[in-house]
C-alpha cells in the first residue's frame, strides 16, 4: 500500500461501523494519524486496536461540543488535514405524507446541521495549521441527493442539502485564499451493516438483497472499502485541483433512469 | 511525491490517444510510474524528433503507434498493434482532442465536422475498437477494465463563442455513460468514467489563448491566464500531473464501484 497520508491528520465522524470505520481503516493504511468519533463504544475500542487510530465519544450535532473535539485532535495530532463528513442516520423518516416533526428534525439535526457544523469547525482546525489553511473536506452524500426517494423524504433533502453546502464552503475557501478544498461524493447502495440488518430483516432476506443488487446496472452493492478509496484519493495531494465536486459513486445507477 | 512508483498498475497494460503533450503525456507517465505497459497514440510520425525523444525518455515500457483518432483503420491498426505487443488491454484513454472558437454563424460546416470527428469520433472509435480486448482483459483485476473519456467543464456548461466545443465535450460526457450502463448490464468487464478538466497549462491551452489573442480578446494570453485564474477559486490552473493522477485513480482498482461518472476537475469554477 502506498503511504499518500503520511503525515497528516485526518478526522472520521461516524466512523465506529460501516463506511466511516472502511475510511478509518483506509487512511490510516495510508499513514494518517486518525481520529474518529461516534457513539458506538465497543466497535470503536476494537477498531482502535485494529487500526491505531483515535476514538472520541461525540455526536456532530452537538455544536458545543465541536471546539474542545477540534482542540483535543490538535493537541493530540499535532495538526488537521482531512476531514470526512460520514455521521449521518435516517431512523424514523418517511415520505411527505407520514414524516412526523421529531423524525424530520433529527434527521435533519445529524445529515445537515452536523455536516454543517464538521466542515464549519474543519476549516476552522485547518487554519490553524503551521503553514497556513489547508486540507480536504469530503462530506459523504448520497446518490438519493440527485434521484430522491420518496418514502425517506428528510434523508434525500438533507443529501441534497450538503451538495450545496460543499459548494458553498469550496466557493468561500477559494475566495478567502485558503487551500482547503470540500467536495461530497454521492455512494450508491453500499453493502453495510444497516443495510445488511435490513435485509436480513426482511420475510425474504434473499429477495431483498436481489432487490438492493439490482438498483445499480452494476448489478452489485458497494463494498465497503470501494467506497474509502475514493475518501483516501480526495484527502490526498493528488486530488489537490478537486474543489466543490459532486462525484458519484454508484454502479452507473445515476448514469441513466432508475430500475431501466 | 510518495505515492509514485507504488507499482499499483502492476501488470497492466493502457492505452493513451494524444499521448505525447498534455494531459495524454501526463498520463502516460504516471501510468509508466505506476508499473504499466503504455502504448501512446499522437499524429506525429513514428519518425519524427518529437517521438524519438519522447519515447527514448519514456522507455522500454512504452510504444508509440502514429495514428488519427478520427480514422477508423487508424484504430484498427492501433488496436492490432495494441494485441500482438501485449495480447491485452486494460485502460483506455481517450484524450485525443482539438478546440474550437467563434461566433456560432462564422463556423463553417468543416470545421464543425473536423472537431467533432476528432473529439466525437474519435472517442467512439477508440472505445468500439477496444472494447472486445478490453472486456477480455477485465478478467484480470478487481472492477475490470476502465475507459477514461477526456471531457470538459466545457462539457458540462455553455461558454460564448465555444459551442462546437462544449456539443463535442457534452457528447462524451454522455456517450460515456451510455456505455457504462450497457458494459454494466452486460456484465461486461469494463468501467467508463469521464473527465472534466477546468483550465489546465498544456500546449492546447497555450495555443487557445494565443488565438484569441490574435482575435482581438485580449493583448496579450498572460492577461487572459490572469483572468482564468482569477475565477477559479482555488486560484490558479491545473496541471497536467493532477488529472493524470485523477485517470491513474479511475484506472485502478481504488475506482472499483465508480462507472458512468464525472469527476469534475476544476478547482471549483462550475461550483460557483
């Protein structure tokens, strides 16, 4: 494995399970020293063991709690490089007709205000390293951003939302002279354990993972670490032209009309 | 950089249109770098200076072919010459590609033709005639065979007096997700992914902006340099190096679940 982080610190939130813990396993292959938070205290001691990288109890949409998250990696870490923005839920959604209020607002709290508020004080951890603002921020959103569905409407607003807001911190940071890029990839299905618990419980756990396979021409689910190659690749140097990008990841399940 | 010669296209053999400036070039170096094999394609003749130098710093792992993406026995030849030196393909690069300016009603139907057979065309003929090889060769590694289609920002939104331009990089942008669903459908072995360059400092770009120099757009191409930069957010062009690097990504296996997409690389000019 080549060591493209060698060096940097890199910030996973939500990364105790699933994808998050894929891109806390990925960078820290890659040589970065990395924090990750969650709430999840038995899988995250494991993959501390497993990985050498840090835990840090915290939930994104506590915005108090955000300072002392930013100084304690400084502190530890020595500087801030990369940040994925992973932490996001969608328990107790539903469509237009059946959101209730609490489910609307939570979902919105974690996928939007906490992406919100991790890029807002990634960038302010990023100036204040040594040589000036730099890093990358790489917010995870959904392909359900561009094709929402219907019967999770706060999960496919609040993917649409970070789109936007990548754009609009990639746009400020430019301006500003800072060299911190913010782009948000768009993963199709990808095969995690929320996924697998769903399908598993299902009447016929078969028949659903076939129908979670054939949302994408691919005819597959994403595999965890498919998706942290991307993550390590835009928190590299070489991805250092890449600002305010959208960038899919999904099976050509968005490259053409869904289930045709 | 550390991650060069991390050897990670071990094994691999690519194919790079246009290699011998630019982009293309870039490509094949880091391609190189990373333990390809590289057969580059340009119109220079196979004895010409350029390629003599060119190939002589590349090396053993490199070939040259002279050949114009916009014919199709070019292509046939190219892809015979591509399976008896190596007998597979993995990547293919379609980067050949030729710019065009003007007012809508000055450009003559020629000229129209000419790019569009050179970054249309030539995209497509490229990818029909590599494809049989390519689905073959997917077998080897993990997410297959990948065909990177050099786009455009300039195929994603409009620009004044660019449209020849902007409807031939519109048309790979979609070409190439045509295909990515039918290989994905197919089940056939091969990923295609686009790409969308902002501004990056290569002789094309260098040539472009002396034209519209010398059409009276500006006094001298630093100034227009000046303004590009000065609308980019990130504040400056691209180099080569970092799309070759973005086409080394969508080449490896890192890329795996990535097809029918865009990677934009543009410093966040169409974020604005």
């Amino acid at each position: 494995m080549a060591k493209r982080l060698e060096g940097k610190v890199a910030l996973v939130t939500g990364g105790t399970t699933g994808i998050g813990a894929a891109a806390v396993r990925r960078l820290a292959e890659e040589g970065a020293t990395v924090f990750f938070t969650g709430s999840k205290e038995e899988p995250a001691a494991a993959l501390c063991a497993e990985t050498g990288a840090h835990f840090r109890k915290h939930r994104v949409q506590d915005a108090a709690a955000w300072p002392a998250l930013i100084d304690d990696i400084i502190a530890t870490g020595g500087r801030l490089d990369a940040v994925f923005a992973n932490a996001g839920i969608e328990a107790g959604d539903g469509s237009i007709e059946t959101v209730e209020i609490e489910g609307w607002d939570n979902i919105i709290a974690v996928n939007q205000t906490g992406v919100m508020l991790t890029v807002q004080n990634a960038i302010l951890g990023m100036k204040r390293n040594p040589e000036g603002a730099t890093g990358s921020i790489i917010i995870n959103s959904s392909m359900n951003a561009t094709r929402p569905l219907g019967n999770y409407v706060a999960y496919s607003v609040s993917k649409a939302a970070v789109c936007a807001l990548a754009k609009s911190a990639a746009v400020h940071c430019g301006g500003q002279g800072y060299k911190i890029r913010v782009n948000a990839i768009l993963p199709g299905v990808v095969e995690t354990p929320l996924i697998q618990n769903i399908m598993n419980a299902q009447p016929d756990p078969a028949a659903a993972r076939a129908m979670y396979e054939g949302m994408a021409p691919l005819k597959r689910m994403a595999q965890l670490n498919e998706i942290s190659g991307l993550v390590a690749y835009l928190a590299s140097d070489e991805a250092g032209f890449i600002s305010g990008a959208e960038i899919a990841i999904d099976g050509a399940t968005t490259a053409g009309m869904m289930g045709v | 950089m550390t991650e060069l010669g991390s050897k990670r296209l071990q094994g691999r053999v690519a194919f790079v249109s246009g290699g011998l400036r630019g982009i293309g070039l870039a490509c094949v170096e880091r391609f190189l770098a990373e333990g390809a094999e590289v057969v580059l394609s340009d119109l220079d003749a196979a004895d010409s200076a350029v390629v003599g130098e060119t190939m002589a710093r590349l090396g053993q792992a490199a070939s040259y072919v002279s050949a114009n993406v916009a014919k199709e026995e070019d292509w046939e030849r190219a892809a015979a010459l591509v399976k008896e030196r190596h007998g597979k393909c993995h990547i293919l690069v379609n980067n050949a590609g030729t710019d065009l300016t003007g007012a809508v009603e000055t450009l003559s139907l020629e000229s129209w033709r000419r790019i569009m057979s050179i970054n249309v065309d030539g995209v497509f003929l490229g990818t029909k005639h590599f494809v049989p090889m390519m689905a073959e060769s997917g077998k080897d590694f993990r997410g297959g065979s990948s065909i990177i289609n050099v786009s455009s920002i300039m195929g994603l939104v409009g620009m004044n007096e660019v449209s020849a331009y902007n409807a031939s990089k519109g048309a790979v942008r979609l070409f190439t997700k045509g295909i990515a669903i039918e290989f994905a459908q197919k089940q056939t072995p091969i990923r295609a992914n686009s790409l969308h360059p902002g501004f990056v400092e290569t002789p094309l770009l260098k040539a472009g902006f002396q034209r519209w120099v010398d059409a009276g757009f500006a006094e001298k191409s630093e100034d227009l340099v000046a303004s590009v930069v000065g609308a980019t957010p990130i504040g400056r062009l691209a180099q080569p190096s970092e799309l070759a690097a973005a086409a080394f990504f969508l080449a490896s296996e890192d890329s795996s679940y990535m097809t029918g997409a865009e990677l934009v690389i543009d410093g966040g000019w169409t974020a604005q």
